[in-house]
C-alpha cells in the first residue's frame, strides 16, 4: 500500500452472534449508517484516500462493501442536516473490495486538486468533464473573432488537457492566447 492513504476503521465491529440470524436484514438502515458516518466524516474533512481493513471488523470484504454503500445511500437519502454533503462526497469517491477490506479514494480528476491541498469546500465546484469543454473549445473556435474570450472555471485540468489545448489553437488559432490556472482555462482569440 502506498504510504498517503490512511488506514481507519471508525466504529465498524460485528457483534458476536449466539445464533444465524432468522431473517437476513437489509444494511440500509440508521444503525448501518452511524458506523459508517466516522469513515464518511474523514472523508469530508481530510479529502485523502482511505482503507477500511476488513481485520478487527469480523466481516467480510463483500460484507464490509455493502455496508459501506448502504450506509452512505442512507446517509444521502435521509440525513436531514448533510445529505448534500454526502451526495457530492458519493461524487468524488471510489469504493473499490479488495481481498483485506475496501480502498474509499477520490477519482482521478479531483486527486490533482487534492495534492494541492484544496479544502472539501472548492472541491465541490471542481469537475473534470474535459469532453464536454474540449467540445465548447471547438464550437467556440468555429465562431470566435479575434478580441474575444472563451473562458470555462470549476474544471480540472490534467497535463494532457493542456497539451491538447495547445495542438489545438496551434491548428485552428495559432495566435490565440491561453491562460491556464489549477480549475480554471482562458483563452483570447
């Protein structure tokens, strides 16, 4: 593992069981939802990826995946006071089972922004949807005349965006100017 994810457990413990149970129950539900809310909290406040170690739990790493996503799906569908929060969090993160637990980490559009240290807050209004601005950068270029600006904020822009930014004003506006910041892009004609 790599030594900038966490290794956190929150309240998560199987209780010993006398008996199988009789009916198996659903996992979305307020009880499921509170073990997991800790891990979800960390989350929120540290945006670092985290791995939730199926040792020390007593469960299983399908169980200990499905309790994650139901808790967080109840969380979103019935928490009064941050649901909102929890619908944007379900946004920037992966769940993914592994063998010894389950990896929570962001996707790989938001990680540049967190190696930056950006607070929860301004990633919310990040997105890395590059088709969709790579395609109003082409529209734009179709019609733009010269003195006017293209200008796009709250997105994330990799190496390889800028790159294509560049071999594309180089074919279509070789004298147009670029102006890059870390989640916005400006462009003159």
């Amino acid at each position: 593992m790599s030594e900038d994810i966490d290794i956190i457990v929150g309240k998560l413990k199987r209780r010993d069981l006398v008996a199988s149970p009789k009916v198996r129950r659903s996992s979305y539900n307020a009880s499921n939802a509170e073990t997991i809310k800790p891990i979800l909290d960390k989350l929120l406040n540290d945006p670092k990826d985290v791995f939730v170690p199926c040792d020390g739990t007593g469960y299983a790493a399908n169980t200990l995946y499905v309790k994650l996503n139901d808790g967080l799906k109840w969380l979103m569908d019935n928490d009064e006071k941050d649901s909102n929060m929890y619908r944007l969090l379900r946004t920037q993160i992966c769940i993914r089972k592994l063998a010894e637990g389950c990896l929570i980490y962001f996707k790989e559009g938001l990680r540049r922004l967190r190696q930056q240290d950006l607070k929860v807050k301004e990633l919310e209004i990040a997105t890395n949807d590059s088709i969709k601005w790579r395609h109003d950068i082409l529209t734009w270029l179709q019609s733009a005349r010269e003195g006017e600006i293209f200008s796009r904020d709250s997105i994330a822009i990799s190496e390889d965006d800028k790159r294509w930014v560049y071999d594309t004003l180089a074919d279509s506006a070789p004298d147009a100017e670029v102006i890059f910041t870390d989640i916005s892009i400006k462009i003159l004609r």
